[in-house]
C-alpha cells in the first residue's frame, strides 16, 4: 500500500466512524417521543417527561455540532499537513527520541485538553444548569481542568515515556513490557483509585453511624461481605445527578455512596442499589472486567508492534523521517474499527453482568426496592426510558431500565 492510498484509508475511516456515531445519535433522538411502556409510567408526570425530552434533544443537538466541528478540525489537521509540523517543532526542541515523542503527544493532548473547554463549560453552565444539574461553581470548573491537565502530564506522560523508552530499548518487543507496565497501572488504580485520585477532586468521608449504616452492615453480614469501608463522597459539589460505585480489591474494597444518593433515596433503596454492587463482586465482575481489560490491552499492543515499524505509516502523515509517535497516531486511526468491535463485546459483558448483579440483589434483598431506586434515579437523571435498540446494542455497558425491571419482575 503506499503513503497517498494509506493516507485517504485513514481519512475514510475517520469519516465512516462518525457517520456511524451520528445515524446511531438521529436513530436513537427518533425515539425521544415514543410511547411510555406500561411499567414505566409512573416514572414521570408529563411535564418531566416532556422536560427530559427537552434535555436529551439539546444534548443531542449539542453533540452532533461538537463532533461535527472535531471532525473538520481533524480532517484540515491531516490535509494541511499538521502532523508534519508538529513533529518538525518537537524535533526543533530536542534531537531524542524519546524527548520528542513526548513534546509531540504532549502538545496534542494538552492543546486538545485546553480546546475542549469551551463545549466543556457550555454543557455544564448552560445545558446542566439549564435543566437544574449543575452545582459547579466558575472556580471549581476551571481547577478541575488545572488538575486534568496535570494528571495527563504526570501519569499520561510518565507511562508515554517508558512505553517509548520500551521501544527505543527492545525495539518490536516493547509491547511485552508495555503491556506489564499498563496491566499493573490498571490493576493499581483499581485498587487504589478511590484513595489516591478521588480526594484530587471530591471530599469522601465515612458513613456516620446512624440506622443507614446499620442496615447496611447488617446487610453485608447477612451475605457474608466483609465491609469496612463505606464512604460519602460530596458529588452534590458538582452536580444533582446521584451514583453509587464499588472499587478496590481484598482488604482495599470500599463502596462509596454520592451525598445526592442518600439525600433521594430511601434507606432500603440505598441498600437495594449495594446489594448490586456487592452482587458485581460476589459474581467476580471486577476480576473479570480487569482480565478482560488486559487481554485486549495486550492484544493491542501486540497488533500496534507488528506495524509501528512500518515507514508507510509516518510517510502517509507526511513526515518523511519514520518516528514511533507518527507511527502510533495512525495506528490509533487504523485500529479504530477494531476497537469499535471490541467495544460491542465488552458492552454485551457488561450488560450481562448488570442482570446478574440484579439478580443478587434480588435473590438476597429486595427486587422491589431497587426497582424503586433505578425508577427514581431515572427520574431525577432525566434518563432515556425509550432508547434505540442500535444504541443500546452498541453503546450501552448497562441494560436499559425497563429491560432491567422486567428481569427483577421474573
């Protein structure tokens, strides 16, 4: 294949990937008025619904000019040669490989960073405020980006640079020591994530004693579930919409509720919504969700060393001088397709083990309290209760909530 017919491949791609995203976006806005299935009517009164209608149609129409404007940026970035003079002012600084693999990926993922504010604070001070989500003030929304910008410097650029150091020092082995270094950055930040880079953003603080806990721990004794561990985390800070999430392995397991959680549930509720966390761990979800992770990971990696070598992948950018960082941007491009199909697959895991932490908790708790609980967070999060079935399919790592009722109502 040579540089001129790779380069217009990689141009199709873009264009194909997008178009997908975008019919799959019009098909699943055709949805937004369908009718209300029976078992979810009493989840809205018209005036919500048609309020949650108004949320998803601005949404939508917010996404499809944001990446409608990425795709443009994208597209004039390669036909006016961009990667070519990114690359010629990184080597300008420095002659190392590796120095200007890093000043190259380093210009690109903080420029894009910073590029990204303005659809970022419009979807959170006009659409979130609008539809009474936001809860983020001016200062806390720009520190927050301060700090994402230091994260991908720090931790992005600390594992670019030994991946690259990997491939400067073994040449097409470097994947085998990449995929160590990643599979062990995964499995630390998953047991560790919660103690190291929450408290970076959010305030987490122990569930006070009081009858809350009490259920709650009378609950996890009743299943056998050691748990000492139970944090509140003040997601109110930001945002109205509430969560709840499992993290950790071994004696580093916690389960951390939003403020917002307890403020609009009930305490059986709440604990419906943990016995289905406990249910992801009883079932060994995150051990299989990780194993899953490093597999394709390792796939990855193992795919990206067959090719990063190949000059035609640099030339076809327009960068004459073959580089491991030219080489993995239109790798990235290339494996897209892939990555969309290995999406699908992790999404129909993920959906599956969602059924099974259901049917935990309603085999050891209540299946009509978490039927309450997914109703009201539904309701309160303006969720689409009539998504498309092409949506779903592709995109959703979570059952929709009627399909999750009907399973609990078996």
């Amino acid at each position: 294949m040579t540089p001129n017919l790779l380069f217009y491949l990689l141009i199709m791609i873009l264009v194909v990937v997008f178009l997908f995203d975008t019919i799959l976006d019009i098909l699943n806005a055709s949805h937004y008025n369908n009718k209300i299935p029976d078992e979810l009517k009493d989840i809205y009164p018209e005036e919500e619904y048609q309020k949650s209608i108004a949320y998803k149609t601005m949404n939508f129409r917010f996404k499809i000019v944001q990446s409608s404007i990425t795709l443009i940026a994208t597209l004039l970035f390669f036909f006016l040669d961009g990667f070519s003079w990114l690359d010629t002012i990184a080597r300008s600084i420095s002659t190392n490989p590796t120095i200007v693999s890093l000043i190259f990926f380093g210009i690109i993922m903080v420029a894009s960073d910073i590029l990204s504010i303005p659809a970022s604070y419009y979807r959170t001070f006009v659409i979130e405020e609008k539809f009474g989500f936001n809860r983020t003030s001016t200062k806390t929304f720009f520190i927050d980006k301060i700090k994402e910008v230091l994260m991908i410097i720090f931790i992005g650029g600390g594992i670019l640079f030994l991946v690259i150091w990997f491939y400067q020092l073994t040449g097409e082995q470097f994947w085998i020591y990449s995929w160590l270094l990643i599979s062990l950055f995964t499995l630390c930040m998953n047991m560790f994530y919660t103690k190291i880079i929450v408290p970076l953003f959010n305030k987490q603080t122990p569930l006070a004693a009081g009858e809350l806990k009490d259920i709650i721990e009378a609950y996890s004794e009743k299943v056998g579930f050691r748990l000492k561990n139970i944090f509140v985390i003040d997601g109110s800070k930001r945002s109205t919409k509430a969560n709840a999430y499992f993290s950790g392995l071994g004696s580093e397991k916690r389960i951390t509720l939003y403020d917002t959680l307890i403020k609009n549930l009930s305490n059986e509720e709440i604990v419906a919504v943990l016995a289905h966390e406990v249910g992801h761990y009883k079932k060994k979800h995150i051990i299989y969700n990780l194993v899953l992770s490093i597999i394709v990971t390792g796939i990855t990696l193992w795919i990206l060393s067959l090719f990063i070598n190949n000059p035609i992948l640099s030339e076809a950018l327009g960068v004459e001088q073959p580089s491991f960082h030219i080489g993995l941007v239109a790798f990235g491009v290339l494996y897209s397709p892939i990555s969309e199909i290995t999406g699908l697959v992790m999404n129909y895991i993920s959906r599956a083990f969602e059924y099974q932490a259901d049917d935990f908790a309603k085999e050891t708790y209540n299946a009509h309290a978490l039927i309450s609980s997914l109703k009201k967070l539904s309701k309160n999060n303006l969720s689409n209760l009539t998504p498309h079935p092409a949506t779903v399919f592709v995109h959703y790592s979570h059952p929709t909530l009627l399909q999750r009722i009907r399973n609990l109502n078996k």
